[in-house]
C-alpha cells in the first residue's frame, strides 16, 4: 500500500468500526420501533442496547456496585422525567417504571399482568407465574400472615432469639455477622416451615444448600463450573430432593390417617391438594417449586434487615438511646421482673418499628420488581404490547427526595409524621402479590432488636466490608454489663463513646 494512502486507511477504518458500533448499539432499538410502529402501540421513549442483550449487563454493574440509581439516572437524563421507559433486560423488551403511581397500578393489577422473573432466576428459586396458580399459592399461605400463627409460633421465635444472642456474646473470637444472622433467622423459619425439630446434620445440609441457591441468585448467569450459579443449580436439585422426600413422609402420615394441624407451610400446602381444581395445580413439581421460594424469601431479607438495623444504630448513638429507652419502658411496664418479653409486647415498640421501616427503606437497593404482560397493556397514555416486561428498582422508589428529605440519611423519626403515597414505600411489594411473610419479618427483627438494645453490642472489625452476599462483616458480640455505679458498659473501648445525663436519676450511661 502506498505510504500515502495509510494515513486515510486507517482514518477509514477508526470511522468504520465506531460507525459499526453506534449501527450495532442502535439496532436493537430499531428492530422493536419497526415491529411495533403501528397506531395500535405507543410505546415510551428509551434505550435498547445491544441485541439480545439489551441493558442486562449495565444493571448487573450498576447493581453490584450498590449503585442501581445511577442505572436509571441514564434514561431520566435522556429521556426525561416522564417515570416510564423502553429497554431491554433479561433477554427481553422491557418497560422501565420509576414513578410511584404507576408502580402502584401495576402491582395492583392482577388480571393482565403476572409475576415476571426472568428464567434463570425460575430456574434457582422457582416461582407461580400463572394468575390462577399465585391466586391458588396466596390463598393456601395466607394463615402464614395470621396474628394466630405468628402468636403460637412467638415463644419459640423468642427463646430462639434469647438463647442464641446469648451463645454470640460468649464467643470470644470475631463472628461472621450476617453468616451468623442467617443461620438463627433460618432456624426460626425452618420450623415454620417443616413444623417439627430438625437435627443437626439435616439444618446443616438445608442451610448449605439454600445458601448457595443465594450465592447464584447474587451472581451472574454462568452456567459453567467454578461458577456460583453453576453451584446454586445444583445445590437447588438437591433441594428438590430433599423436599420431595418431605412430602413423601407427610403424604404417608396422612394415608395412616394422622392429623393434619396446617400449623406449617408443608401442611398448609398438602392439605388442599384432594380438592379437584386445586390437585391438578398443586402437584409435587409445584410445591416443591413454593417450598424453595420460601425458604429463600423466608430468612435471608430478614436476617440482611437485621444486621443493617444493628449497624444503622450503632453509627447513630442518639437513635440507639431513643430505641433502648422504649425498651426499659416495656420491661418496667410488666407485672414482674421473671416475666418475659410477650406476643402482645411488640405492639408497643413504636421506635423500633420506625426502625426497621428506615433500614428497609434504606437497603433495597438490590430489590426488584418485575411483570409480565398477558396481553396488550394500557397505562399513563401508552400502549404496551402482549410479552413485554415492567421493571421496577424499589431503591429509586425509596431515595425520592421529593417523599424523603434527605433520603441517604438514616433518620427513623422521619416516620413520626410522615405521610406516604400508596407505591413510596415497597420493602415487601404491595397488593395481592405482597409477600406473604411481611409480618414475620417484622416480629423477629423486633424479637431480636428487643433483646440486642437491652444487653448487647458490636463491635465492627472490618467496617470498610459491605454486609452483603457473599462478603460478611466481622463483629465481636459483647453483653453490657452494669457496674456498681451504674454505668452500662462492655469489656470494649470506643474512643466515640457517647454520654447522655440523666438529671431525674443523677447516673451516666455509657453507650457503644
């Protein structure tokens, strides 16, 4: 090639390939404005991506940096601030929703819409996905909402707590902290579950393996060893079997004519499956598939909300007083000083609800919510064609700024008068699609913040790990001792020690 001319081919070529990339960007986009440019759709404005792969990957990076706002802060910029835009996520068009409004709508609709998750999360933690399956499913569970089983469960969920706060202070090395919370929130849920006590080895196989189901679900896609979804995969046909052989044993027990008390999820399930209609839903591929959504759902959100309230309040010193002080108060307020903390107890935690409402405001970020059209869908003046997907990331729901003043700020007496709009606040979706096990959430966070206000701390060895799967942040768990002179305290020194006087008592607290 003559010298001359390679100054202008490799120009050509530079202009070529950025001019086959902006072509390869865009032609998704194009494809679906062609095949849906007719007067029946209208469809909002967006962004596509690259084929087939769309936007999956710029959500996956902005989702495991812990930053999943910047991830619609692209579309807001570009395209507006309409709360509705096109894209492309998990192999297939998608309609992206940030205004509360119109989440609500969708969440409310059960007639055209149903439960959209995509395939390779079906694949790990199964779930209903026809209309007439998830109405079946939320029926069978709803007792799982009821004050009536939570209350006959609430002596065990509390000794559970007591007993095991207690183990964490004897230790005298570092503990894995969300590690630790996993397993005591699991053992609470595994007996809601099955019903009866579990030994050792079987607790310790089911948690292994529905961790590892949690590893996949936090990871990429890759179905290739070595790699965590290739791991969970596995790990959820051994939880297939181990629940089949479940059913089984209580299949059996029914035909010997015992009893059925329905006071477990197991039970709750079998014991509608002879009624015509709803053993041809019902069959054993499908309990199994309820079973291990379950025992996802059922602790790991509980046992994350717990250790962020705890850290939330430890960085907050003034929160952590007001929280303890509604504490004392409850257990002044008992006829004895032998008695207990009691089911009715945890109505009077008004502090520690606005708690826990902060920490689930506050960590959401990685919560999605994601539906399926069943049919040409009509909502805020568009037209959305059958197949298409609605995408929600609660986190942009619960960082508006126009709802919460100063939304990063972990504030729980924001709650004192704030008023929310219906779709402001998500931590457990809203509607008939809710999660089922909302108030079980909720009653053994407050079990376990009752006692840890009381009697105990923590001590963060490696503040700078994220507390979130799979890394784990390292505590030492101490109880507070009070001395002779009074003062609250541990064998721990802070240099950030806080001191509030008391003039009514004339004593100093020291708090951690």
């Amino acid at each position: 090639m003559d010298l001359y001319n390679l100054p202008l081919f490799f120009i050509a070529l530079v202009i070529g390939i950025f001019t086959c990339y902006a072509i390869l960007m865009r032609i998704n986009g194009w494809y679906y404005a062609i095949k849906f440019c007719s007067k029946k759709y209208n469809i909002p404005l967006g962004y596509m991506g690259l084929p087939y792969i769309g936007n999956t990957l710029s959500y996956f990076k902005y989702s495991i940096c812990g930053d999943p706002t910047s991830f619609l802060d692209f579309f807001v910029t570009r395209f507006g601030t309409g709360g509705m835009y096109r894209a492309h996520i998990f192999g297939k068009p998608t309609i992206m929703v940030t205004n509360p409004e119109i989440i609500r709508k969708i969440l409310m609709d059960e007639e055209y819409l149903e439960r959209g998750l995509p395939n390779y999360l079906k694949k790990l933690i199964g779930l209903t996905t026809s209309i007439e399956e998830d109405k079946c499913f939320r029926r069978l569970t709803a007792p799982v909402k009821s004050h009536g089983l939570l209350s006959d469960y609430f002596d065990y969920i509390d000794k559970t707590m007591k007993t095991t706060l207690e183990k964490y202070a004897t230790t005298e090395e570092p503990i894995e902290f969300l590690h630790k919370m996993h397993k005591l929130v699991f053992k609470v849920f595994m007996r809601l579950l099955i019903g009866d006590e579990v030994n050792q080895e079987f607790f310790d196989q089911m948690f292994e393996e529905i961790t590892t189901v949690i590893s996949g679900v936090h990871s990429l896609p890759i179905n290739l060893p070595g790699f965590a979804y290739h791991k969970a995969l596995k790990a959820r046909k051994v939880l297939g079997r181990i629940f089949q052989k479940l059913i089984d044993e209580r299949r059996e027990a029914m035909k010997d004519g015992k009893s059925m008390p329905r006071a477990n999820i197991i039970d709750m399930l079998l014991s509608n499956t002879n009624q015509d209609y709803e053993a041809n839903i019902l069959s054993d591929k499908k309990i199994i598939e309820i079973l291990v959504l379950f025992s996802f759902a059922g602790f790991e959100p509980v046992a994350r909300t717990t250790v962020k309230a705890i850290l939330h309040l430890q960085k907050h010193p003034h929160f952590l007083e007001k929280a303890k002080e509604e504490q004392e108060e409850i257990v002044k307020r008992r006829a004895s000083s032998n008695v207990g903390l009691s089911f009715d107890e945890i109505r009077q935690m008004t502090f520690v609800s606005k708690v826990i409402n902060e920490t689930l405001r506050l960590d959401n970020d990685q919560t999605i919510f994601l539906r399926d059209t069943i049919t040409t869908f009509n909502i805020n003046g568009y037209t959305i064609p059958k197949g298409w997907k609605f995408f929600t990331i609660v986190w942009n729901i619960h960082m508006n700024p126009d709802v919460y003043v100063q939304p990063k700020e972990f504030n729980p007496s924001r709650w004192d008068d704030i008023e929310t709009k219906p779709g402001s606040f998500l931590p457990f979706s809203m509607g008939p699609r809710s999660c089922p096990g909302s108030n079980l959430a909720k009653l053994q966070i407050s079990v376990i913040l009752h006692y840890y206000l009381l009697h105990y701390r923590v001590e963060q060895i490696n503040p700078e790990a994220r507390c979130y799967p799979p890394e784990n942040c390292l505590v030492k768990f101490k109880k507070l001792s009070i001395s002779s002179d009074g003062l609250y305290c541990t064998s721990l020194l802070y240099s950030n020690r806080v001191k509030r006087r008391d003039d009514s008592k004339n004593e100093q607290l020291i708090k951690f």
